[in-house]
C-alpha cells in the first residue's frame, strides 16, 4: 500500500484525484496551500506527495523547502515551464506531470515515485537534463517580470485559448484571467493577443 497526501488549492480536484486512485494507493491526508500541506506531511509522513506547483502562501519549491524527511515529491501542474520543472526537481521533487495526465497514468507514475524513479514526460524530461548538463537556456528578463499565475495564463492564451477556456483550465474565473491578461500585456508592453503569441512563440513558449 502506498500511502499519499495530496497537495492542490481546488477540493474537486483533489477529490477527482482521491476518486480515481486504484485501491493499492491511499489518500491518508489532503491540504489546500503551503502551511497546510506542511503540517499534513509532517503528521503523515507519507510514501508520496502529490505536490500542485502553484499554492495560495507560495508554491510547491516552499513547501519542499520546508518539509524533509522520507517523503517523495510528485509535482502536479497546468504549467510546462522549464523554470517550474527545473525549480522543484533543483529542490528534490523525484518527478513533475501536467494536469492533463490520465488517472492511470497518474497512479503508474505515483507508484515510481514510490520506488524512487524519477517520472518526466519526454518533453519535460528535456528541461531537466538541459539545467543539470549545464545547457538550460538564461532567464528571460522579460518573463520574469511576471508572477507564476500570469505565466499560466500567458502561456494559454498564447496558445489561442479563450479566456473562458484559460479559466476553466486553471479552475479562475473568466474576471481573474482578463486582470491576469491585462497584467501581462502591461508588464511585457504589448497591445493584444496577436502580439503575445508572436512574444511567446519567439521564445518557444507557446
């Protein structure tokens, strides 16, 4: 039996998650942001931790700073950023899956975790070996103007989804999208989509 908290500030995702785990992996905590999820690890100590990367108090790099012992760190995101990937594996997360992940392919990689392999998609992967062989491409100046939630919404909408598609995607309100987008475009000094996509794509983050 293996036994996991979930880390994730939406209740219907960590109770999509819990209902769709096989019956050889156990919810034995769940935890909403970074103080939370602190405390229920160290309670629980469980085998794995299912760790969202953005958190209300921080994000998953605070929680993993905080919390040590024998517990393996699962990352969980909407995002496919390298400064994401990088930044939790530099802290000691064993592997890092995108939201869009099956519930199959979620208890398979839950339960390499376990054991101590590390689980990347083939793209993911890239970054990771990228920033430990030295390669990984510099900060953008630019995108590190923005907070790690207008980074998300960047990114989709970069990727021609609407704003109520981002929202539902990132489980905000359409409102929250749009401040996110206005921030965007206010910070990067760009006028409309049209030219974030170009911005995005110019950097290979679409």
């Amino acid at each position: 039996m293996i036994r996991l908290v979930i880390v994730d500030d939406h209740e219907m995702v960590r109770a999509g998650i819990a209902g769709g785990l096989p019956p050889d992996i156990e919810v034995v905590g769940q935890a909403a942001d970074v103080a939370e999820a602190v405390a229920v690890i160290s309670r629980t100590t469980p085998d794995v931790v299912l760790l969202d990367v953005h958190l209300p108090g921080g994000n998953a790099q605070a929680v993993l700073q905080q919390v040590g012992g024998s517990s393996r760190f699962l990352a969980l995101s909407v995002s496919d950023a390298s400064e994401d990937v990088i930044g939790v594996v530099r802290l000691g997360a064993r592997g890092y899956v995108t939201k869009d992940i099956s519930a199959d392919a979620l208890a398979t990689a839950i339960r390499q975790v376990a054991t101590g392999d590390a689980v990347f998609s083939p793209r993911l992967a890239g970054f990771v070996l990228d920033a430990f062989t030295g390669t990984a491409a510099q900060t953008d100046d630019e995108l590190d103007r923005l907070t790690a939630r207008e980074r998300d919404v960047m990114r989709l909408i970069a990727r021609g989804y609407t704003y109520r598609e981002a929202a539902e995607e990132l489980f905000v309100s359409v409102k929250t999208v749009e401040t996110h987008m206005s921030a965007v475009l206010r910070k990067l000094q760009l006028s409309n989509r049209r030219e974030l996509a170009r911005w995005a794509r110019g950097r290979g983050l679409d």
